[in-house]
C-alpha cells in the first residue's frame, strides 16, 4: 500500500484538484481513498487494476463532496490553479504554464478530467472510461473535443509563421 501511495498519491492529488479546485477538498478525499483501500486491503489487493480503482474511487469521492458542499456549478468555471501543473510537470517554463493552466481551465470539466487523465497520468482511453463511467469513445471524444479548444485558446505555434 505504501509503495501505491509513494506513487500515486501526487498524479491523484493534482486529478481530484481539477474536479474540486481547492487543495484542502483534494487533500481529504486522497486521504479518504486510501484509508478505505487499507481498511479493505484484502479485497484491495485483489483487484485486477487497483490504480484504476483508486482514480475511480477519488472521482466519485471528489463528486459526492461537491454534492454534499453544494459548490458544483462553481467549480465548472474556477480556474485550475498553477499547483496543479507545477506538482505535475516543474521544469514548466511560468509564463507556458500560465497560458497552460488558463487554457485548460476554460475546458468544460469532464474534457479538464479527460486531458489530465490521458496527457499527465498516461491513461488509455479505456482507462479513463472506467475511471469516468463512461465509455472509451465518449472519452476520445472529449479529448478530440478539449484538444480544439486548446489549440484554438492557446493559438497554432506550428503555422509557419515565424
């Protein structure tokens, strides 16, 4: 348990942040997650794919504390703090990670979870559909989706233009 945490527990942290947008929320369902996975540490290890299990777990957690906190439709149009990606990726340069971190926050949050999920913890599509409850063509779709909007929100580096 210890060894999934040492490794999980940050790429966990960050995702369960971009659905809640507040670091102490994010913080407690991490905790709350692998405090049920050790209390049930025998069924746990028996799973098939315990990783995708406690992403699933964090998701529904982190859902049903927005429910309980009434904050939802709020949420949907905070913007991602910086610490998400600096905890993710801190050889970021500031000013691209800025424009990264604005740019993915204007995504609508299933597309924000589909983008973190696939681009910064290297999940398949079908992974991502387990995680989401969803299948692995809607979650493509999302992706297909939060990657237009990305390029259209960050502009196309790659135009030729100089």
């Amino acid at each position: 348990m210890a060894e999934l945490y040492d490794q999980h527990a940050a790429g966990l942290y960050a995702y369960v942040l971009a659905i809640t947008a507040d670091a102490a929320d994010a913080e407690d369902v991490v905790h709350e997650v692998f405090e049920r996975a050790l209390a049930r540490r025998q069924g746990f290890f028996g799973l098939r794919n315990p990783v995708g299990y406690i992403y699933r777990a964090a998701r529904n957690a982190a859902y049903d504390r927005l429910r309980r906190i009434e904050v939802r439709e709020r949420t949907k149009n905070r913007i991602l703090t910086p610490v998400v990606l600096e905890s993710i990726n801190p050889l970021a340069e500031a000013e691209r990670a800025q424009q990264m971190n604005e740019a993915i926050s204007a995504l609508p949050v299933e597309q924000r979870e589909v983008v973190l999920l696939r681009f910064y913890q290297d999940m398949t599509f079908s992974q991502i559909a387990r995680v989401m409850g969803s299948s692995a063509n809607t979650a493509a779709s999302r992706c297909r989706y939060a990657l237009a909007k990305l390029r259209e929100f960050l502009g196309d580096e790659d135009d030729g233009h100089d």
